[in-house]
C-alpha cells in the first residue's frame, strides 16, 4: 500500500514557510486566468493538476479541501473546455494541458464564441422586429447616463461611438489617453473620415506620430497649462464619454457616457474655448 504524503501543497502554505513565496505567484495566475473565463476554484484545481502532476479525483479534493461533488463538477467542466484531460484507466487521472496550449483554446474558444453570436445578430434582430412594441405612447426621449468599468466595456462603447458619429466627433485627452486610441485602433475611424473632426491632444513631439495619417488642421496641441488628468468624447454633440480615471493610472478604468444635453453642452463649449487657444501641430 503506497504511503499516504502529509506533505502541503503550496495552497496552504503559510507565510513562515518556503512555498510561501510560490504561494504568492500561484494567487496571481489564478487571477489572471479569471480573464479566461475560469472561475477561482476551476482555476485552482488546473493550476494544481499543472503543478503536481496527473491525479484522481478524490486527490484534488483533499489536497485543495474541496467538497466532492463540487469537485467533479470542476473536472467536468475543465475538462468540457478542453483543457484538462482523462485516462481510461481505473481509478481515472485527470491531468492540465500546457499553460500555454490551454490559453490557446480558451482564446479560440472564445473567438468562436463571439463570431457564433455575431452570426446570431440578424435572426435575432428579425425575431425582435416581429414583435410589436405594447406601449401605444410614444414618450420623448430621456436624458440617461451609464457608468462604464474596465477597458472592455469602455473600448466597445468608444467603438460604438465612431462608427455611428454622422456629424461631427470631438476628442480631448492627454499623451497616454491617445496612445490608447491609437493603439486600440480608434484614430481609424478618421483617416479617409468624410464627416467633420476635431483632436485636442496633450502629445509631445514623441508621439505626434499617431497623427501622421490624418489631416493635421484637424489636430491641434493642448497648453501646458492644461492638466493631462482631463479626457472626454463627444458625438455629434449629442452625447458624450467622460473619463473618471485617466490612462496614467495604474487602477482600472472608469467612464461616464451620457446623452445629456446640458453636460455635452457644457463640455462642448470648454472644447471649442481650448481649440480657439490652441495651436495647430505641425508636419
């Protein structure tokens, strides 16, 4: 009978010991791979088959104290997402595919995800149309605002912005905050652009480059006495992005999208006083 180890597993090691430290690195790679679409626990169980080899079932329960039905739920489901894999063999081992090779599939299995909602988008759209709207009164349209968290939910709204503006789009920000456009692909939307636009930037002579494809007299550079915490969108001068958080913050970001007519206006007119006092960058 194989002896039974009352080793711990680096989940449990305590701040005196010497796993400790890998303690602290493992704490991060299942926060990181939350970004993936694995929960805590999904994640804790990969990074244990990863770490300490190939093991049944009642092996990950009791090393990572886990309850046993929970913890064949998360083996089904690593292994559903194609990431952990089974023997035949009694009792069956599981055992985690490469880092970098599960990474790949959850990527890709998140792209075909996505392109199967996209293919989804027209039926679901027929399917919405047929459907009458119950409420005969037909009510004017309100002021609202939306608080946005994390770059994805901002990038999407920033996407949905420029590839609907019919009129004109306005864009004030620092250095960093238009670093992020550019390399988010946003400053693409103006490049062969028929509608009108306008760009105040706090850019240095460095980074003037991300404006290289477009029309310079619709760029001009903010005074230095103006501060670089100070970045907003707005579109057709009927709604507008607020950035609560900059891009020279190291916390997540934070933004306020509102179709209220006093606040654009208000913005508006701080834009159009900043543009008549700045000047033009040049070639």
């Amino acid at each position: 009978m194989a002896k039974e180890t009352t080793q711990t597993s680096v989940f449990d090691s305590t701040p005196d010991s010497q796993m400790y430290e890998y303690k602290l690195s493992v704490e991060k790679v299942q926060t990181e791979l939350s970004q993936y679409g694995l929960t805590s626990n999904q994640s804790k169980v990969f990074i244990y088959l990863g770490k300490y080899g190939a093991k049944t079932a009642p092996e990950v329960c009791k090393a990572l104290k886990l309850p046993r039905t929970e913890t064949y739920h998360l083996l089904s489901a690593l292994q559903n997402k194609g990431i952990v894999s089974a023997t035949f063999q009694h009792p069956i081992q599981f055992t985690a595919l490469p880092l970098s090779k599960a990474i790949w599939i959850l990527v890709n299995s998140e792209k075909e995800r996505v392109k199967s909602l996209e293919q989804m988008e027209k039926g679901l759209s027929e399917l919405w149309d047929d459907i009458p709207a119950f409420d005969a009164v037909q009510e004017e349209a309100e002021e609202k605002f939306q608080m946005l968290q994390g770059s994805n939910q901002i990038h999407s709204k920033i996407t949905e912005m420029t590839d609907s503006y019919n009129d004109e789009f306005l864009i004030l920000g620092s250095e960093k905050d238009y670093l992020k456009l550019y390399h988010g692909d946003f400053l693409e939307s103006f490049v062969k652009s028929k509608q009108d636009f306008r760009l105040l930037s706090a850019c240095t002579d460095k980074t003037t480059y991300i404006f290289d494809d477009l029309d310079r007299k619709n760029v001009k550079k903010l005074g230095k006495d103006i501060e670089n915490h100070l970045c907003f969108i707005i579109k057709d001068g009927g709604e507008m992005l607020f950035f609560t958080k900059n891009a020279n913050s190291t916390e997540e970001m934070f933004a306020m999208w509102t179709n209220s007519k006093s606040m654009v206006y208000s913005m508006k007119l701080l834009f159009e006083s900043l543009w008549k006092n700045s000047k033009n960058t040049h070639l």
